[in-house]
C-alpha cells in the first residue's frame, strides 16, 4: 500500500488527481478476490481513512475535467476573466484604428473576417488607410515558397513604415496571422524584431491579449494548435465593402497529409464545425441577401426557390431536407422581406411513389404560393442516383404525363392571375434585344425577370432632353403594361432612362 499512498498524496499538487483515483478503483478490484479475515483493529482505522478520502476524492473532479478536447468544443465563456496580469482596460483597443491585409487562398478571407469580429468586440476600429493605422496585420499563406516571400517582402516596407513613426502617435504595431506565423514563427520573431506578434490560425481569439502584451514592448506569440478550434461561435464580419460573395467555412485543417503539401502542419488536424453554427451563419447571410435586394434597385426582385414537390412524403423520399410547412413559411417570409418578389420553381411529376394524393398537395402548393415563373418535368430515372439504387420508378409513364399537364394547367392559371397585377403599371425594362417571334418587337425584363415584349419604336431619351431615339440592348426603358399571359408581359414603350432616373415614374 505504500507506494499507492505517495501516489494519492501526489494528486493534491497537480492533475494527478483522476489518474490516481483510477488506481485506486483497481487496487480495490483486486483487493476484493483476496482473503476475507477480519481486519485488526489498525487495519479498520486505516480503512476508515482511506474511505473518507475516498468520498471526498470522488466529490472531487474526474479525469474528464483534465481533458480538453472532452469538453463540448463549443462551450465558450461569453467573458473570460482576463489574465492576472493584464487589466481589463488593457485589453481593450481602445479605438485603435486596425490594417488588414489579407494573402492566400479563401480560407485566408474566412480568417481575416473571424479575426477582425475579435477585434472589433474589443473595441479595435477598421482602416483601410495604411498611414493611419496603429496596427497592421498580415494573414499570411505558407503553401508555396513564393507566398512567403512575398510576405517578406511586405514586412521590409512596413519597416521604414514603422521607423518614421511619429513619437508624438501611439506606437505602430505589426503582427503576423496565419500559416507562415504558425511555420516560422521563431524564424519571424529573430530575423524581423520589428514584428510584434504572432498569432496562428487556432490563435485568433487570442488577438486582444497579445496585442496588449505588445504594448509593453515585449513581442508576443500564440501559435498554438488545437483540436477542437472551430470559431464556431465567432460570427465573421465581412472586410470587404465591395464583395459580391461569402464564404462559409465548414472546417478547419486536414488530415490526408499529401506528401507536398504543408497544410496539415499549419493549420492542424480536421475538425468540423457543427452543423448547427453553419446553418446559423447561412441564415444570416440569407437575411443580408434578402435586405440587400429589397434596398437596391440594381438587383433584380426574382428569387428561384425550386420545391419538386408539394407533398412532405415525397420530400422526404426526394431527401431534400425540409417539409411542405417549411417551404410556405420560407415563401411567406421572403415575401415580407422584398414586397412584390417574382418567385420561381422547378416541380417533379411522377417521382417514385408519388400517389395521387402527393400530386394534389403538389397542385395545391402551385395555387397556395402562385409562382411567376416555373420548371415543370416528368420525372424520369437516372442512373447512379440513389434512386436508380434504392427506389422503384413505379409511377406509370402515362400517369407522369397527365398529372404534368395538370401542373402545367394549374401554374399557368396562377401565373395570369399573378401577372395580371401589373397590368396598367409603369414598369422599369432592362432591354435584351429583338423579340424571337417579331422583328418589329424588343424584349427585355422586368424587375422580377419577367419577358416584356414592346414595340422598337422611337422614344424620348430622359437624360437627353429633346432627342429621340431607339432602345439598344443594355438600356433601360419604361413600358406601360397593357395585357399578359402567364410567361409574358407587353405593352408601349415611354421613353428611355436609367436606375436613378427611373424611381421617379415606377
């Protein structure tokens, strides 16, 4: 017993504490196969110990406590307690004005909005002017020899940056980010001392301490890697006022260690985040699309939203991952955000097992959302699906056929309905080009990308008062809408004009 007792005593200075009680449960296993005589009375004493320091050790923590990566991943602490050794005003930007610069491929763009949605909590401000900046930042790429040197390159200009500094302006701070700080980072840190931090892929969190660290005058590093680093409750902020894109990252790292290929080394082992965080940071991108197509003119108000099939049954076996409900309340939604949106679909006929009442909810999700435009087919099987695999094209061909002609039926009745709205309405027409069943029509499209047909006649031009002209493809005109069908609007030209021009009629 000696030896299991210095080794229970070791466990109250460090995280020895599970491990020894995981000891202790085996030497009591074996205990119990042994004799069973009665215990001298020291032997009871030294039970009775060893049994209240058994309770209270396991009250105590369990090994789990000691492992991170056994911890939810996700679990994040709103606030941390900042480090002993630096005060909360300290961590603060403090309206300090922060340059990023942003190097690599797009899982560099991802880092640099995560990055920046850490700084900007901290109070940190955005540049885009180098010369004002109190710190810039680099995020770096290390996959091929002539990104790095680029870097290089960059921080030697930085340099006569930083030495002209004003004594009188806050100290200019420079850090390196990403994959080349995770690679090199002692080379950095010797070779450049005009560096001031680094901070690997998994270290992004970390920004406000090291730059506060950095404050001081000491150069500070994080360039640890982690297994359980996903960001995945860091929402990033797009750093681009003129993207036209976002990416969503859905992991981090890698695993198959290509044998040219230094990713696996800079950016650790594959992790995923979970689903959950991904589909709420589509969702918010969603909700930026729809707010930014209801604001501006120049983008069209049409959104595609294919269904194939009004029938949650059907869904299911389709695996399109969401129910009939789901879908009307996504269309009801979306019609709040952007009033007046053309909406179109694609719809499947005959799917497998598709029964004749799966058809009529079909028909009655074309009357219920009443479409603009649609996609309308018989389903017909292809191989290598999971279909061809697991399903049965078991929906006669000529049963196809007349539940499409009934959708088609449906649609297009809907559709008039829906189109005969603008009928009288001053409409803005992106114009096409000429007509494909008369030589003496334009065509062109509407704000929901609806056909508009007009005659090419000539017209008032708005911003050249007196002069007339003929619509060319690229301009915009205004068309009166006199009739419609259910695929195409006409009408009679009014003149020429542009997006800016143009609110002031529609």
């Amino acid at each position: 017993m000696r030896p299991l007792q210095c080794v229970l005593q070791a466990q109250r200075r460090g995280p020895l504490a599970s491990v020894s009680w995981l000891l202790l449960r085996t030497c009591r296993a074996r205990s119990s196969v042994q004799g069973t005589t009665c215990p001298s009375p020291e032997r009871q004493q030294e039970n009775g110990v060893r049994k209240d320091f058994s309770s209270r050790l396991a009250a105590g923590p369990t090994f789990q406590h000691f492992l991170r990566s056994a911890l939810d991943p996700q679990e994040k602490p709103d606030v941390e307690d900042p480090p002993p050794y630096l005060t909360v005003d300290e961590l603060s930007g403090r309206q300090r004005k922060v340059y990023l610069e942003t190097y690599g491929c797009q899982m560099n763009v991802n880092d640099t909005e995560i990055a920046w949605s850490v700084l900007q909590k901290s109070g940190y401000l955005r540049t885009r002017n180098l010369q004002e900046a109190d710190v810039i930042l680099l995020v770096t790429c290390s996959i091929r020899e002539k990104a790095e040197q680029t870097i290089w390159n960059r921080l030697h200009q930085l340099k006569a940056l930083k030495t002209k500094r004003l004594r009188s302006r806050v100290p200019l701070r420079i850090g390196i980010l990403g994959c080349m700080a995770e690679r090199l980072k002692e080379e950095i840190l010797n070779r450049e001392k005009m560096v001031d931090i680094l901070a690997g892929p998994d270290a992004y969190r970390d920004l406000p301490r090291l730059l506060a660290v950095a404050e001081s005058g000491q150069q500070a590093a994080n360039v640890l890697l982690s297994l359980d680093e996903t960001y995945a409750d860091v929402m990033p902020v797009q750093t681009s006022p003129s993207a036209t894109s976002a990416f969503v990252s859905i992991m981090r790292g890698c695993d198959n260690m290509c044998s040219y290929c230094i990713v696996p080394f800079t950016r650790g082992r594959e992790r995923s985040r979970p689903v959950a965080s991904i589909l709420e940071e589509v969702r918010k991108l969603s909700e930026q699309v729809l707010q930014l197509i209801h604001e501006r003119d120049n983008i069209c108000k049409q959104i595609h939203l294919p269904a194939q099939s009004g029938s949650s049954r059907v869904l299911e076996a389709m695996r399109r991952g969401y129910s009939r409900e789901a879908y009307v309340e996504l269309v009801h939604h979306i019609r709040e955000s952007i009033p007046g949106v053309s909406l179109s679909s694609d719809f499947i006929a005959g799917f497998c097992g598709e029964t004749e009442e799966d058809h009529l909810q079909t028909v009655s999700l074309l009357r219920e959302v009443q479409y603009n435009m649609g996609f309308l087919f018989a389903y017909s099987m292809r191989q290598k699906t999971r279909a061809y695999h697991r399903l049965k094209d078991d929906v006669p061909e000529e049963v196809k056929l007349r539940r499409l002609e009934e959708l088609i039926t449906v649609f297009r009745e809907e559709a008039t309905k829906a189109n005969m709205a603008s009928v009288g309405c001053t409409q803005l027409v992106l114009v096409e080009g000429h007509s494909k069943r008369s030589a003496t029509d334009l065509c062109g499209r509407n704000d929901g990308n609806l056909k508009v047909i007009f005659p090419n006649v000539e017209m008032e031009d708005v911003s050249n008062s007196g002069v007339r002209i003929r619509a060319q493809p690229g301009d915009y005109v205004l068309v009166k809408i006199t009739s419609t069908s259910s695929q195409t609007l006409k009408g009679h030209v009014l003149c020429k004009t542009t997006l800016k021009d143009s609110s002031a009629y529609c």
